[in-house]
C-alpha cells in the first residue's frame, strides 16, 4: 500500500511470513524478515512512518535488499 510519508512510498507485509516490505522514495527497497504483525500495523497506523521506522524496524529484524527485476 502506499502511504504518506517523505521517506517512504510502500508498505506491503505478508503475514504468514512476517515478511514486511518497505520501498524508499529514493527506490530501493528492502523486505525484513520475522516481522510480528502487530510492528506491521503500528507501522501503519504511524503518525511518521519514518520515525517509526527508524525506532522500531530498523536494525531490529534481518533484511535483504530486493532488486528490481
């Protein structure tokens, strides 16, 4: 989904996974894995999602860069 935000342009989460997916405005994007859903809802419901992520996501959970295919 997209959100509002000035550093971040989609949030996407498989919940059987606990797969969470975050593409940047720069582009790139990474999926973390192990993500609970309720960080994911949070997440979303965040007044900032970059403060959000920055306070609760990053360098808490392991992550792979996706590239573009």
């Amino acid at each position: 989904m997209q959100v509002d935000s000035d550093a971040i342009s989609e949030i996407a989460y498989d919940a059987r996974r606990g797969r969470l997916v975050v593409r940047f405005r720069g582009g790139k994007t990474y999926a973390y894995r192990d993500v609970p859903a309720g960080v994911h809802e949070a997440f979303i419901a965040a007044e900032s999602k970059g403060r959000f992520f920055q306070d609760e996501i990053r360098d808490r959970y392991g992550f792979e860069r996706l590239r573009r295919r």
